[in-house]
C-alpha cells in the first residue's frame, strides 16, 4: 500500500529530528475491499517509537498527508526527543 516514497520521506523525518531508523516500527493496515471495479487503496499506518512506545495511527493510501503528518508530529514532540 505504501510508495517507497512515502517510506522515504518517513526516514528523512526521522533522521531530521535525530532518531535512528531502528527507533521506529511501521505497521500498515489495508482496508477491506468490497465489490469489484476500480476503487484506490487505502488504510492506516501506525507509527511506534520503540524508545518510549508512542504510537500514533494515520489514514494512509491514495491521497494522504500521512508523511508530512508524522514529520509535523515529530517537529511538536508527540514521540518525545531522539535523546529520551
């Protein structure tokens, strides 16, 4: 479901506030589908900081914000500082 870009820009985020890549687990849910027909994809991503276990869930898939979300998340401190 999600673009290597997407991923990338989740590991920029992340090296630009300080973390390691290792301090943080992504998990990604796809929706269910119903019917058949052309439709976009879409889902949730959940953020985990494996330093503190902050977590924070995203609506990801065709159209989101989810990266920009998370490196604003992590500008205001949601998943506390690279140094806790």
């Amino acid at each position: 479901m999600l673009g290597d870009s997407e991923r990338q820009d989740f590991y920029s985020s992340i090296k630009q506030h300080g973390f390691q890549e290792n301090d943080f687990e992504l998990t990604q849910q796809r929706d269910p589908t119903s019917g058949t027909g052309i439709y976009a994809i879409t889902g949730t991503v959940t953020i985990r900081c494996k330093l503190n276990g902050k977590e924070n869930t995203y609506r990801a898939g065709h159209g989101s914000s989810w990266p920009s979300q998370f490196h604003n998340d992590l500008a205001q401190g949601v998943f506390g500082n690279a140094s806790t």
